[in-house]
C-alpha cells in the first residue's frame, strides 16, 4: 500500500514549515528551510544523515544559518525530513518499475525504504535551472537575494558554488556561504564575476546582485593596472567597471584616460595647469607666530625638496607687518588704510612665500628661479621696479599669458608703498638689509634708495600703477569659476540639476547595521551639499558652523562675535533647526546685506533633511569623531589613526566637498554611477554660483540674487550670476507670451 506521502508536494511543505516551523523558528530560517526542502524533493535527494541521525551541521551549511537553532526542534524538524527520504525513495522505486528493472532492495537512512545504490553517479548540474517558484518578495541586501534564489531554484549554496566557481577563480565554499550569510560583501573583481554568473545562471537582470552588493567603504581589488602606483591605483579603483579585466585592452586605455582626465584631475585647462604647477615646489616656509597660516599645497613635509625655511630677518620682516595689518591699532607714529583678517593674513603669508620662493629657487631647477641666495632676500626688494619686472615676466613664461593674480600683486606692492599708509614707505630702516643680487640689485641701486627712501617709494608706486593697467588690458581668464559647473548651470533649474547629487547620495547610502562608519560618512556628504544649497554660505561660514544639541542652551549671540562663528541650534519658536551667524564672521561683514546684523536662517524640512540632520547629530557624527577630541562644529573629519584631529581646515573641507562630487556628482558612462552628465570636480564655493544662477534665471533680479549668497547686486553680476542674453530673453518672452495665451 501506497504510503500517505508519497504525494508530498512544494504546497503540503509550505504548510508544514508555516503551521508547525513558523511559530518555533525565526522568519528567515523557516523559509530558507522550506527553500531547501522544497530543493530536495525537486531534485529527488536524500536529506543528510549521519547515521540514523539528521546532519544538522550539513543543513545549516546549505540553507547559510546555524545549527543550534535547528538542533532546538529537532522534533519538530523529524517529521518533514522523513517524509522527504519516503517521498523520494518512493520516487526512485516507481521509475525503477516502471522501467522494468529490478530494484535492489535496502533502507533508507531511517532504516524505512530503500537508499540509493553505492556507486550511482550524482545528478548532473544544469546551466539553467528552472524555477521551483516563480513569484518572490524582492530582498534588500544580497545575502537574502543570494538564499532566495538558490531555494527558488531548489538548490543549496553548497550545489550554487560546484555550478558557478571555477578552478582558477580560487574562490572558496566559505567565502560564498559568508556572502549568503550577510557576514561580508565581495569585493574583488573576480567575486563580482562570479556574481554574473550567478545572475546569468538565474537569469536575473544584469547588475542584479551587483547592485545590492555594492560596497561603498571600500573600492573593488584586483584590478589589472599594470604599473600604475599604489597610490593612484586607489584612485582610480573607485571609478572603474568591475568587469574591467574582461574588456579589450583598447577600451581598458580609453576608461584609464577618461577617469584620469574628467574625474581624478578635472578636465579644465586651468585644472591641469594647477595640477602640473603642484608638482613644481618652490615656496619660503615662514614660522613668524602672529601669522594663522594654512597649509598650503605645496608645504607638505618638512623636508620636501624645493621649500627653503625663512632666513630669521626675512621672517621677522613678515611678523612686523602681520603685526602692523592684523592688531587692533596701528603702532604710535604709524599710519594704515584697511585691516587683514584671519584669512587674508594667511592668504597674504602665502603669496609672500611664493613671491619670494620664485627669486630663491635654483636657475637651474624645473621651476626656472632666480637662484638669488635667501638670506639677500628681503621686503626692501619690493620698492625696486625691476625686481617686480623680472617676476612679473616669470609669472607669464610659466602661465604663458598674464591674469588677474598679477593684478593683485602689484595692488598690493602698490600699497606697501603708498604715501602717508603703505608700511614699506613708513619703514626706511628696513632699506638696511638690502643686499646686492647679481643682475638684479646693484650696489649703485641701493645706495641711490637708501638716500631717499620715499622717492624710491613713489617711483615704485607710479611704477605699479602703470603696470596694472599694461597688464588688466591683456590679461587673461585661467580659472572660469563656471566651467566645472556648466551642465548645471545651463539646465532650467540648477539648483534642482545640483540636487540630484543628493539624492544619488540617498540612493547608494550603505547599511548603518553593516557599515556605520560608511553610512556615517554618506550622511556627512548629504548634509555638506543640502546645507550649502539652502544657505549659499562660503566654505569658511560652513566648515566653522558650531553645533548646539537640542538639550543644550545656545551659545549667546556676543559669544558668536566673538569667535566670528555661527551655530546651528533648534529653535523652539520657530520648531526647526536655525542656522545663526554673526555679521561679524562673514568675509564682506562691511556689506549692506547685513546692516551689522546677523544672519539667520529656519532649515526647511523637506526631503529628508531633518531625518538625516537628527540622525547625524544623534550617531552618526560621533562615529565620525571615534576617540579624537570633539572639535564642536557640526561638521567634522572620520579620525584615523594618521588624522586624529576631527576639524576641518580650508583644504581638508574643499578636499571632502570634492570627492563627494567625484563619487556621486559626475555621472560615469563606465559605471553608469553618478548624477549629472558633464560635471566636473569643484569646490564648495561653486553652490553659489548655482544659487545665483538659478534665481536669476527664474526672477532676472540681481538683488533677489543676491539675498541667496549673503551679497549685492553688483558682486552677483560681476562673479556670480551666468545670466545669458538667452536667458533674459527667455523671462521677457514667458511675460510676453501671456498675452497671447490669455487670446
């Protein structure tokens, strides 16, 4: 007599596993279990036994969970196991009738019904297996994808691994059952070919696993770059397909070459330039103390070839005029017009080191210096004309065409010089440490400045003023502040153009579960660009921005003015997180924008900002900050063991504002990563830009302009605002066209 079972099918195990498992089981353990039964009896084979036992250590491996949760029921478990061994031993006795052999009588592994015949070979793997399901719940990550699939296919991690990896792959069981698992996520090249072929072996769209196996705290390994640096190798890994190894060797060049051009250096002519000007060090390390210096590009190590430290008269010359633009009053019996801020004095520091760095560095050297010796070098040089001649001359060989920078220079040797207030025309003592430089300064050229100190004084004053007209007649724009930027400022809404990096942050944000730091840092770059598109505030304002938690009283309003930095905080009139910085902290304070007051703005709750918000000020932030002391601004670095200091300084900020644009800004063809098609990498400072642009092109005012980026009409017009002759005529033409509309 037939037995009950024999007619077990995939629905009476479903039933089973939800009325008898779901209640003693977790979830995902009991349909991963119903997944393999169903897998066995599809395949017609045997459950694992050791002995008379179930091999609970086999069936964990298979289904990716462990054992001890199985071991638990193994009386509830007993049942539907054995009824599998009799449905599929049955099976076998059928097919063997049915043929007309004669069936080897033995027992199955319960000792019921018989077993497969020693020396029987295995089912053969199918390159295509058909689907014992056809309808699924879409999973999130890939370990759930990685069981569902198999048990819809009625197969075991186990039978997925001999069908898909290959000898040469040198990939391990272990290594797909921790991907199953959820314990870790693949990360080299040859893993993630392995994932197209097992979207292949299922016939799942391509990039189907990929896509939730995308690792964001790490870029793929095992890249073929032949030769290429270590250092650059990281570079370029995050930009790269993964099935690079696999491309032809032409295309495999064209990617290098479009990743090294558009995203890793930018693709401007002033960008490059930059970047080949980097390269060349030749600079004066000043140490004077009252000077608040960055750290420029071109100061990275002590050591570096081409760095030259100040001669100590060079360098107190420097501390006496920092002393003289930066105090509060000038020293008795001086004069001045204007005072430096913090960030002109460091600003200043540094071109003063690369003005005289140029006059120090070698003839000989790829920078084609001087090679005049440093401790000859002095601010005395400045009142001579043909000293400024010879670097002004410099400046255009290396550029090839004079700018705006020369400019400036000589504006500003121009006021060193100036009658009653420049500070060289005041300090004819410092006439004294002139020294002759050979075919630049001669004995006759000192003597004659020494005896009339103001005359030298005038005549390099006349001198520079005639200079910046000869060289504002022709110079040249390197650096067009709107060429990385272009695709968004010309479409018909930049700042809706600009906001689709956020949400292509938003859509690859990693799992805060398995990857916290990583989803730290993503949250980090969402707030970097949400908060500068609503605030249109310069980098200084926003890297200093303080934070205050909701439980915290906020910082007083003349504490803020005194350390010229503004705060975020909630307020509870308003019922949303305030951003308020003292007129004081902004560059143009002196504006007729703020009038001497503050400015403060109510954060909008839209998009998702005050979820992230929240959750960054809750955990994220403090992951970010790891054991380094909390620098207090809202936003800060991920500390390392080589950066254990959590604040931003004006390179680090620019540096993040980039790379956020670089991963998740510039749209990659390669990849099919990325927002905006024809982006370049840029700095924080262009957001205003597309703030300006983007409310001229909807209003033509240059004063609404204005109000976005904390500044007026005329500096909108001068530096800010792209506002074409196509774009006026596109705002007079909708006004105009109404009429025709209301005929």
């Amino acid at each position: 007599m037939e037995s009950s079972f024999s007619a077990l099918t995939p629905r009476r195990i479903e039933l089973f596993c939800m009325r008898r498992l779901a209640s003693v089981l977790p979830a995902e353990i009991t349909l991963a279990l119903q997944g393999y039964l169903v897998g066995l009896l599809a395949r017609k084979e045997f459950p694992p036994y050791r002995g008379t036992q179930m091999d609970f250590e086999a069936v964990a491996d298979a289904i990716s969970f462990e054992a001890a949760p199985l071991r638990s029921v193994k009386a509830k478990l007993q049942p539907i196991f054995d009824a599998v061994c009799r449905s599929v031993a049955e099976a076998e006795l059928r097919l063997r009738a049915h043929k007309g052999g004669k069936a080897k009588k033995s027992t199955s592994p319960r000792g019921e019904v018989a077993r497969r015949p020693v020396g029987r070979p295995r089912k053969a793997i199918e390159e295509f297996p058909e689907p014992v399901e056809r309808d699924w719940d879409e999973p999130d990550d890939l370990g759930s994808a990685l069981r569902l699939h198999a048990n819809r296919h009625g197969e075991t991690i186990h039978r997925l691994y001999k069908a898909v990896v290959r000898p040469e792959d040198g990939m391990h069981l272990s290594t797909l059952l921790s991907w199953a698992r959820g314990e870790k996520a693949p990360r080299s090249v040859i893993s993630l070919d392995v994932l197209r072929r097992i979207e292949r072996r299922y016939r799942l769209p391509k990039g189907y696993f990929a896509e939730k196996a995308a690792n964001p705290v790490r870029a793929a390994t095992g890249f073929d770059l032949g030769d290429v640096s270590p250092s650059e190798r990281r570079r370029l890994a995050w930009h790269l397909p993964d099935d690079f190894n696999s491309r032809p060797r032409q295309e495999q060049v064209e990617i290098l070459d479009w990743v090294r051009t558009v995203i890793v250096s930018g693709s401007t002519d002033y960008r490059r330039y930059q970047v080949t000007a980097m390269r060349q060090h030749y600079a004066i390390r000043f140490s004077c103390v009252s000077a608040t210096r960055k750290r420029s590009s071109s100061a990275k190590a002590p050591d570096e070839p081409g760095l030259i430290d100040a001669p100590a008269q060079l360098n107190a010359e420097l501390s006496e005029l920092l002393k003289f633009k930066t105090s509060t009053f000038a020293a008795f019996g001086l004069q001045r017009n204007g005072v430096w801020g913090e960030e002109t004095a460091s600003q200043r520091t540094e071109h003063f080191a690369l003005w005289f760095g140029a006059f120090a560095a070698p003839a000989a050297s790829e920078v084609r210096g001087y090679g005049a010796d440093p401790n000859s070098l002095t601010f005395a040089m400045m009142v001579f004309p043909q000293v400024w001649d010879w670097y002004l001359q410099w400046r255009e060989q290396r550029r090839g065409f004079y700018t705006k920078w020369e400019v400036d220079l000589l504006t500003i040797a121009a006021a060193l010089t100036r009658e009653e207030t420049g500070w060289l025309r005041q300090m004819p003592r410092i006439g004294d440490h002139l020294r002759e430089i050979e075919g630049l300064i001669s004995r006759q050229d000192i003597d004659e400045a020494r005896a009339d100190w103001a005359a030298a004084c005038d005549r390099m004053f006349r001198h520079a003023r005639r200079r910046v007209k000869e060289i504002a007649r022709v110079a040249r724009i390197h650096r067009d502040p709107f060429e990385p930027i272009l695709p968004v400022l010309e479409a018909p809404s930049p700042v809706g153009e600009y906001r689709k990096i956020t949400e292509e942050i938003l859509r690859r944000m990693p799992d805060e579960r398995r990857q916290p730091r990583a989803a730290a840092e993503a949250v980090r770059a969402f707030l970097l660009l949400r908060i500068g598109l609503h605030t249109g505030l310069r980098q200084k304002n926003l890297r200093e921005l303080l934070l205050c938690r909701r439980d915290q009283l906020p910082t007083p309003e003349r504490r803020l003015e005194d350390m010229k930095r503004g705060e975020l905080r909630w307020s509870p009139r308003d019922h949303g997180w305030e951003i308020l910085i003292p007129s004081v902290a902004f560059k143009n304070a002196s504006s007729s924008f703020f009038g001497s007051k503050p400015f403060r703005l109510i954060l909008p709750d839209l998009g998702g900002l005050y979820e992230k918000l929240e959750a960054y000020i809750d955990r994220h932030r403090a992951r970010l900050i790891g054991p380094a002391t909390d620098p207090g601004t809202f936003f800060v670095k991920t500390a390392k063991m080589t950066s254990t200091n959590a604040a931003y300084n004006q390179n680090t900020f620019y540096e993040a504002w980039r790379l956020v644009i670089q991963r998740y800004g510039i749209f990659n063809p390669w990849t099919r990563r990325g927002a905006i098609e024809g982006l370049l990498p840029h700095g924080p400072h262009n957001v205003r830009d597309v703030l300006a642009t983007h409310i001229l092109k909807q209003t033509g005012s240059y004063e609404q302009a204005s109000y976005a980026i904390q500044d007026t009409p005329e500096m909108v017009a001068q530096h800010y605002g792209r506002f074409l002759p196509q774009d006026k005529a596109e705002i007079a033409a909708r006004i105009l066209n109404k009429v025709w509309e209301a005929a």
